[in-house]
C-alpha cells in the first residue's frame, strides 16, 4: 500500500465511507482487511446468509473510489474499471443495487458516482504529484458470464461473485484474468461463493491456493455461523432439516461435499450452445410447459419439440424465468400483473407456435383464460409429490441417455444443479432468490407430457435408494 492508497478496513470503520450503511461483524471485518494486503487473489468460500454481497461491493465501491494510488496507472481520461462477473443479469443487477446503497449512505461520495442499472461510474477530482488537478475515471461495471462483453477493459479488481455456480467458469476466468495486466502487482482478484461440490473452477483454484500450488493467492472458509455471530440457531436447524445435513453443509456451513444429494449429475451432460428453433422441430410438435408464477416466484416456462427424423428425440428451444410484472392486491391489479405476465410468456412461446400449453393446477383458470383467447389448448395437470418426482426422473433419464438435446441456458443448468433427492420418493427444490427451480420445474413437466405422448418407458435408480423405480410412458396417466 502507498501513503494515497486508503484501506479497505479504514474505509468500512468511517461512517463518512463505508461504515454508515452496515455495522460490519468482527469476521466480515477481518475478511475486508486481508484485502489490503500484497496478496492478489483471495477465495473465499462462505456460507449463504454471511453477507457476501456486502462485502463484495464494498471491496468493489473502495478499489474504485478510493484508490487513488490506481489512478495514474492509466493515461488520464481512460476508465479504470472494477469488472464484477455474476452468475445472471438479477445477481448482476442486485450487486450494483447493493453497491449503490452504500454510496447513497456515503456523504463524501455520493456526489461523484452516477448509478445506472449495470454499472457506477465515478468522475473524482485528483492531485498528481507534480500538483497538478485532474479527474479521474473510474466504473464499477457489473455483468453476466459472457466473457465478450469485457475484452479491451483495463481492471485493477475483478470480482467473481457465486463464481462456483458460473457456467463456462474456466472460460470466464481464462478471459477475464487479462484485463489486469496494466495493474501488475497491485491488482486484486476477488472470487466468492457458496462451494458447489468438489469439481468447477472455484473448487480447482480453492484447492491449488490451500495447497500452495497457487501463488500469491489467500483462501478463506467459513459457514454462516462463524460469520454472523448470535445466528438463530433453531433457524439454522430449520435450514438443516430442508435441505438434509449434505446440502446443508454445503450451504450454509461453506464445505465441499461430494454431492450435497445432488438428484442431477451433469458432468457428462452435452448440452447445446443455443436454443432449438422453431423451425428445427417437427411441424406441429413444439408443446410449452409452464411453472406459472404470479407473486413472488418467477414464471417457469419451457418449450419442447421432437427432432423431425428422431421421433424420440426432444428438442428444448426456449427457456425463461419471468418475474411478474405489477403490483397491488385489488381485482383489477391482480388481473393486470397476470395478464402483464401471460403476456410475456406468450412473447416467449408465440414463435413457436405450440400445439399445446401444459400447465400445473396453479392459476389455472387464468392461464386456460388468456391462452384460449389465442386458440392454443390448455391442459392441466395435477401435479401431485409423487407426480412431480415421476417428472424429473424422466428428465434426467433423458438427460443421461442424450435423448434430450437441452442448450446451455444458464439460469436453467443452476437449477438443475440444485434439485436434490430427500429421499427415494421425493425431491426437493430449493430456493435461490427468486428462482423455486422454476424453469427446471417447467422442463421436468414439458418431458414427462412428451412422454405420455408416447415415448420410451423410463427405468432409473433413484439416488440414495438402491431401489429400481420404473415408469411407463404414461407417468401422467
């Protein structure tokens, strides 16, 4: 550190900086202080719930604005960039929101940051040595995992936020690392995340750093209740008896299990680049299937189609999570956010021009409502436990026997990632945010329906069982 370079610690203890909006925990603090050492890559493998978001844009908000040891490393008039990659556009956007927050509570630098909804430029005044006055330029720039989008870009820090649950990890990182060149020594890279079992980059570089293979690299790792002190413990035993003590592990206490009971195994998977076409499926074959949403949970929807000479091949063209639009709990704004929703489903799936739309029994009469208006044919399935289990055991049976050509929609293969096997009967799907596994949930009911379309029987083992379970084309008979 330079006599013009501010800590990152100092910074978060003045409530004129970083101190206002938080009261950081003694852990937190701690792991914001080690960033102002010569250490240049820092991993740290934390427990949902410990504040890493905070942290995360707080080590962004100070590398941009408060370094001003950074700011004559470029010719004066180029933007110094803070690159954050996030796993989807919500968490992207989400860390700029946070980021934002801290500035607002910032009277010394509020007035210099101008926020937009993927980016916080920062235009301040400096003092070169030779007593000069100019500005210096800096942007916090925050964006999913397509690795084009940042090539030209000079960083002095790079965060990698939930970087174990980035598709493409090696790719992303491969590509990111040499926007820091211009920084040398002085930059920083800062990697995040909930562990995501035993393999991906983020477990690859976590251990090279523990093993010293890693140079100049820190790791941290820690569960939620070594972070946050005082955390509810029966909540914590609550979270326990969700998600079985594998994944709780995993989740909250930051540790690299096996499989945290992981229902899919997706290391073999070959999925495609992109989305089939409407075009690429046999004509009139294309059905959607919906996991309808019109609250809190986003609005699952998932588009199959049979390969036109394969008949028992599936096709997944499009896939989205929608967030309902709207507000307000009359007659009137509850009809408007669904039909404000449909709406956007239906841009999704009208291209496609689907035989059909499958749905579950939720909100039914409204969905049946809005797509019989547009002469397609709603039906609706009661997706009981025993049902829903029945449908994605198909889907990964599928999956497995490469009869499903799936592309690599990003926020879908998370979800999938996270259904897990409670037990031989049944799965459970956990919460992120404000994805239920809703897409996966909408692509698990799309495959079962093709199944009773008439297909393949489905023979699994569903995991942690030993037991053979068999179904029938009919699952949903």
């Amino acid at each position: 550190m330079t006599a013009r370079a501010l800590s990152l610690a100092k910074a978060c203890s003045d409530k004129r900086l970083l101190g206002a909006a938080i009261g950081w925990y003694p852990a937190q603090v701690e792991l914001l202080a080690s960033l102002d050492g010569d250490v240049q890559t820092h991993l740290w493998a934390i427990g949902r719930q410990s504040g890493k978001s905070s942290m995360a844009a707080a080590a962004a908000v100070h590398n941009a604005a408060l370094r001003a040891d950074l700011d004559d490393v470029l010719p004066h008039g180029r933007t110094r960039y803070v690159l954050v990659a996030a796993a989807g556009q919500d968490q992207a956007t989400e860390f700029v929101r946070v980021a934002a927050a801290l500035i607002d509570e910032s009277p010394l630098l509020a007035g210099y940051a101008t926020v937009r909804s993927e980016r916080i430029d920062f235009s301040i005044p400096r003092t070169g040595p030779d007593g000069g006055r100019w500005m210096a330029k800096t942007a916090i720039r925050a964006m999913t995992t397509n690795s084009r989008t940042i090539r030209g870009l000079s960083a002095s820090l790079l965060v990698l936020d939930e970087f174990a649950h980035t598709e493409n990890d090696a790719q992303l990182f491969a590509a990111l690392t040499p926007s820091l060149r211009a920084f040398g020594a002085r930059a920083k890279t800062l990697i995040c995340s909930t562990p995501n079992g035993r393999s991906g980059e983020f477990f690859r570089l976590y251990e090279a750093a523990s093993g010293g293979v890693l140079t100049s690299a820190s790791v941290w790792q820690a569960g939620v209740n070594v972070v946050v002190p005082g955390v509810d413990e029966e909540w914590l035993e609550a979270r326990r008896a969700e998600l079985g003590d594998a994944l709780y592990s995993q989740e909250y206490l930051a540790e690299f299990t096996d499989s945290g009971g992981s229902f899919f195994d997706l290391s073999e998977v070959e999925f495609a680049d992109a989305p089939a076409a409407p075009e690429d499926a046999a004509e009139g074959s294309w059905v959607a299937a919906l996991d309808p949403a019109f609250h809190a949970d986003s609005f699952g929807v998932a588009m199959i189609g049979t390969a036109p000479l394969e008949p028992d091949r599936l096709l997944v063209g499009a896939v989205e999570s929608i967030k309902p639009a709207g507000a307000g709990k009359s007659f009137e704004q509850r009809r408007g956010r669904e039909d404000a929703t449909l709406e956007r489903v239906w841009e999704a799936i009208g291209p496609y021009e689907p035989r059909r739309i499958v749905t579950d029994q939720h909100n039914s009469k409204a969905i049946e409502s809005y797509f019989g208006r547009k002469g397609v044919r709603v039906e609706v399935v009661n997706l009981t436990r025993a049902k829903q289990t029945a449908a994605f055991v198909a889907l990964r049976s599928r999956l497995v026997d490469g009869s499903l050509t799936c592309w690599r929609e990003p926020r879908l293969v998370d979800e999938l990632r996270r259904v897990r096997a409670k037990d031989t009967e049944t799965i459970y799907l956990p919460r992120t945010g404000d994805s239920h596994c809703d897409a996966a949930a909408a692509l698990a009911l799309g495959v079962s329906v093709m199944e009773d379309s008439g297909g393949p029987p489905v023979r699994v083992v569903l995991s942690g069982s030993g037991i053979t379970r068999s179904y029938s084309s009919s699952v949903f008979g």
